[in-house]
C-alpha cells in the first residue's frame, strides 16, 4: 500500500499548518515590527549588547474579573542590579498640535499593565517608561552623543520609573483617560536610559 505522506495534498496541508502555527507565535511572542519608535529602541538595545527579550504588545493577558491587561514592550533582565519592565511610548520633538516638547502623556491602561506586572516579576523588577523621542527639529531632549541614529532618523531615548512618575501626574483628558505631569517636573525626574543601565 502507498503511503499518504508523501502526496502533494498532505504536503500542503502541512505547509498550511506550519504557516498557521508560525503567525501564532509571532502573533503572542514577538513584538510587532511596525512601530519605528520600538524598532529603533530595539536596535540600540542590540548595538550596545544590552541583552532583552521583546514581548508582543498586541496580546492582552486575560484576567480573572475578565478584563485585559496591556503586555509589556521589553524585559530586560540584569544579574546585578534593577532588572526593568518597559513601555516604549513613542513622541516627537517637537510634537503635537501645537509643536511641543517634552510630551510625556500616558494612558491609564499602560499604568494599570506595568503595575500589574511589577507585582507579578517581584522586586528585582521595576517598571520603566521609555519615551523615545524622535528628532524632528533643531533641538533635542539628550546631547548629541547620547542620541541613537535608526534608519536616516535620530532619536533620544529617555526614561523615567513608575516610581517617579505616579505621584506627580494629573488627569490631561478624562475622555481618554490620559494623564501627564507638569513639563518641568518631568524633566527633573526624567533621565537618559543609558543611566537606568548603568545602575
């Protein structure tokens, strides 16, 4: 009797399934690729060998009362030191209606998410917002030798803890549950990500 395996309708079944099986997992376990503002941050990452593991923001986590919780961007993992959860949020600089800078707005869900996993890593984790900020004037957030060439473009990437950040932010928009700190007091407490490495 012939084998079936090796008929051209099993092989496509097989291709079919390994196709469906490969989309799920970059569906779950990878981050996506289209938002430049963490494709660049991921590059810096690999450029100055700064081990990570990129999670796939698009997955909410189920949880018990049958909300969702927004994933994280990137872990990154030390032996010594913080450890960090992160969310990127990418802004201009200058940037908004109005050609501002130092936006620095967050959602409520990205605050609710980095929490939660705070409480779940344990407390070699602290939860970190990285703003990376995209050149698009003569000025910019970190001198010149801090910033980070992607792809024709710079950007500078700033980052400040939840511990930091909490206290000090009010509701910018009730509708969208956004909220942001007074622009000076951010600058204050923000710092350049390479110091939350270097820790």
């Amino acid at each position: 009797m012939r084998s079936s395996w090796g008929s051209s309708e099993n092989h496509e079944q097989t291709r079919y399934n390994v196709g469906r099986a490969w989309l799920y997992v970059r569906k779950y376990f990878f981050m996506l690729r289209w938002n430049h503002y963490e494709m660049a941050f991921e590059a810096y990452l690999k450029e100055r060998k700064i081990p990570f593991l990129a999670m796939a923001e698009r997955y909410r986590n189920p949880l018990e009362d049958g909300s969702t919780l927004k994933n994280l961007d990137f872990v990154i993992s030390r032996p010594v030191g913080t450890s960090w959860l992160i969310d990127v949020k990418g802004r201009k600089f200058p940037g908004g209606k109005h050609g501002g800078y130092w936006k620095h707005w967050t959602t409520r869900d990205d605050l609710v998410g980095l929490r939660h996993w705070e409480n779940m890593f344990g407390e070699r984790f602290s939860s970190l917002l990285v703003f990376a900020y995209l050149i698009c004037g003569n000025k910019s957030p970190l001198p010149e030798h801090q910033l980070f060439e992607y792809r024709q473009r710079l950007y500078g990437f700033v980052g400040i803890s939840i511990a930091d950040y909490l206290p000090e932010i009010r509701v910018l928009s009730p509708k969208w549950h956004t909220f942001a700190m007074p622009t000076e007091r951010f600058r204050q407490l923000a710092k350049p990500f390479e110091d939350f490495i270097a820790r």
